[in-house]
C-alpha cells in the first residue's frame, strides 16, 4: 500500500545515475523526492517514476548554496516527510591543470562533492539516527584511490568522500542508521560530456552501465558494507593502488585519464 512507502531522498536525480537510482528505488517500493537544479528534467523524471505506482516529490535546489541542504530538511519537514534512504549522488568533476581553471570552478566542486554530502549526511542522518535507522549511500568513484592529475581537486573530493564515509559507518552503526560509499570508475553517463572528457580506449574498456553500478551499490547498501566499487575490473584497478607509492599512482592515473585522441 502506497502509506506504508518509505521515503528516499536522491540528489542529482537529474544524472546517469541519479535517473538509475530513482527507477531501482521505485521498484524496491519506496516513495521519492528528487533534487537538482534542473526543473523540467526533474518534472520528466518524476512522471516517470510515478508509473511504477509510489509517490513522486520535486524539490529544485542548488547543493552549492551554503544553507541548501537545511532548506531541503526544512522544506521536506514542512511536507511531514521522514527520509528513511538518502542517496548523495549530487557531484561533478571538470578536467584541466589546477591553476589554469578559475577558483571557483575548482571551489565550486568542493563545495557540492565535499560540503553539500557533508551537510545532507549531518541534516538527515541525525534524524535517521533519532527516529532508530535509515539507509545513508555516499557516492564517490574509484577517484577516491589515487590522486588525478588533470582532476585534481575532483579526486582529493571523492577521497573525502570514502574516508568520511568509512567513519560514519562505524560511527552509525550503533544507531542501526548503514551507511556505504559507492566507488563506481568510468560509468555512461552525462558526466563525461559536462567533464570535457573523451574516455581512451583504456577507460572505455572498463565503462559500466548507470545500472549496473546502482544495483552493485544497492546491494552493498542493503548488505551494510561500509564501501564497494563496483565491477570486477575495477576492483582490480583500486586493490593495485594498495602495492604501489602515491606518485607512481599519480603518474598511472594521468595516463588512464588522458583524453582520447
Ligand atoms: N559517470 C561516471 O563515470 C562516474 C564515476 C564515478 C563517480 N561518479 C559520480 O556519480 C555521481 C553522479 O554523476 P553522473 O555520472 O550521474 O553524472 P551527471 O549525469 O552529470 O549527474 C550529476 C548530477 O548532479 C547534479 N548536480 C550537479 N551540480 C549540482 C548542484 N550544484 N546542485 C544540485 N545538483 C547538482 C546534476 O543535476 P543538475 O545539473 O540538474 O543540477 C546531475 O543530476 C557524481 O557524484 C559523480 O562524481 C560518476
């Protein structure tokens, strides 16, 4: 019965895998709210989502404003919504050398990758812990394993990610709230595209489905892992990064990085 729904709470639903997220979390039942910036892809999403019988919320908002995330709570409290899964997938990268791009491209990463995820997990995870459980996925990417030249910023953000998530695993545990960190590597979608990023053939042979890396990261989320990458390449790609020096690492990953010819 449509009451007995929970809520699910996915940010850049607008995405590849934001838009993945929001079918596999319909068919597993639950009610959704979905935010980004973009109105009218939102709209379309939701009209979607709504065919599989759950209830579909919009809420349009900018994750790199610093009282976004408190507006989100605050505006969904209004409505008397609990969020029992909060999906923090919001998050881009654009590639080029450091000081050749603005300050605010590069702070502007920080602050929807590292700031926005923080304050969405402290907002809904305190209320999650206070209401007895909830579900918590943080979306990083195999980034998070080695530095990037070329993203630079974009990879020190998703090592945050995995770290901050790692803690808050443990931390949450006791307040039967799980939280995972998904690190999925090269997946098809709009990213690459919004990046300025031609995959090489390198990257190109290890790309996964939107949906294929949801169900991995659902899965691991349900299963209360602290992290997963998904794909069994990848998995390779990120255990390796274990056996070998940060600036060997960083000379590795500007190669598998670099644009196709
Ligand atoms: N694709 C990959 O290969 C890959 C690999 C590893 C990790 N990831 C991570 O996966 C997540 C989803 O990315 P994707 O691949 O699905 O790329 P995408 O299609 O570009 O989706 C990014 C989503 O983030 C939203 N977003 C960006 N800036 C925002 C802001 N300031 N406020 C609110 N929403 C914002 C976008 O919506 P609007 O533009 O409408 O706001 C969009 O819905 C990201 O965290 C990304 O870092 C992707």
């Amino acid at each position: 019965m449509a009451d007995d729904r929970k809520w699910a709470l996915i940010t850049g639903a607008t995405g590849g895998l934001g838009s993945a997220f929001g079918l596999a979390l319909a068919r597993r039942g639950y009610n959704l709210v979905l935010t980004a910036r973009n109105t009218d892809l939102l709209e379309a999403m939701a009209a979607e989502l709504r065919s599989h019988g759950g209830e579909v919320v919009v809420e349009v908002a900018d994750l790199a404003g610093p009282d976004a995330c408190l507006r989100l709570k605050q505006a969904l409290d209004a409505r008397g919504l609990f969020i029992e899964a909060l999906v923090a997938n919001a998050g881009y990268g654009v590639q080029g050398r450091f000081v050749s791009r603005s300050r605010d491209a590069e702070l502007g990463m920080i602050d929807v990758n590292v700031r926005a995820l923080t304050d969405l997990s402290h907002v809904f995870g305190s209320a999650m812990a206070e209401h007895g459980g909830g579900h918590i996925l943080l979306v990083a990417s195999t980034a998070a394993y080695q530095p990037v030249p070329g993203y630079a910023v974009y990879a020190a953000s998703k090592a945050y990610v995995l770290a901050f998530g790692h803690a808050l695993h443990r931390e949450l545990a006791r307040r039967k709230v799980a939280v995972t960190v998904t690190c999925p590597g090269p997946t098809e979608t709009p990213f690459w595209e919004r990046a300025g990023h031609r995959l090489n053939p390198m990257a190109s042979a290890v790309l996964m489905t939107p949906e294929a890396v949801v169900e991995a990261s659902l899965k691991a989320l349900y299963a209360g892992r602290p992290s997963v990458v998904p794909g069994a390449a990848n998995k390779l790609i990120t255990l390796s990064t274990h056996l070998f020096p940060r600036s060997l690492l960083a000379w590795g990953a500007s190669y598998f990085m670099s644009n196709a010819k």
